[in-house]
C-alpha cells in the first residue's frame, strides 16, 4: 500500500476536527440539557440543547471574530438569546440554564483533573 498522499492527510485531519467539534458540542450540549432541568424550563430535551450549542458556538464564534474590542460580549450575549429561543423561555431562566451548565463542567473537569492526577501519582 502506498503512503498517503498531503491531500488523504488534509482529509483525515479534517474529518476528525468536525468528528471532535460535534463531541464537544454534544458534551456541552448534556451540561446545558442539565441546567435547563436545574432551572425548571418547560420541554427541556437534549436535542434543544443540541441545537441551542451548536448554534450559539456558531454565532458567537462569528460574533466575536467579526467585531473586535466587545466582540465576547456580544457573543455570549448572543448565546445567551440562542438559548432563549430555543428553549421557548425567558432571560432569567435562560442564564441560569448557562450559569448551570458552567458550574457542571467545572466541577466536572476539577474531579477529572483531580483523578488523573491521582493517577500519576500513583505512578511515580
């Protein structure tokens, strides 16, 4: 078999960002689903989610590449809006589902950091 080619490698390396993008976007899909629920809005499912993170990382990707200095702000303002609409709920409810979701993966990430490092502790 020949080795690959710059372009087969361009492809691979392509299809696993968008394979990784939409892991992303489905782990923090699970954590808004879950501040949804905390924040007691109507319907909440995680295909809502879903759609509510992928379209706000959109957005405000574009948002604050587009417009510098307030750019971020703007962004997750729009976020925060995506969330809203897509939930079919106020403001209030919409940032606490995001405050909640953040508060998650934050937790989250402390007990994975703490067990690996645990791990290699355990190594040396």
């Amino acid at each position: 078999m020949p080795p690959a080619g710059p372009m087969a490698m361009f492809g691979a390396l392509g299809a696993m960002a968008i394979v990784v993008f939409l892991v992303v976007i489905a782990i923090d899909s699970v954590f808004l689903w879950l501040g949804a629920k905390f924040a007691k809005i109507e319907d909440a499912s995680f295909g809502k989610a879903f759609i509510a993170t992928l379209g706000g990382f959109i957005v405000s990707a574009i948002v604050g590449a587009v417009i510098p200095y307030i750019g971020g702000l703007l962004g997750l303002i729009a976020f925060l809006w995506i969330v809203k609409t897509v939930f079919n709920t106020d403001w209030g409810k919409a940032i606490i589902a995001w405050l909640f979701a953040i508060v998650i993966a934050i937790i989250l990430m402390i007990i994975i950091g703490v067990i690996v490092g645990l791990s290699l502790l355990a190594a040396l």
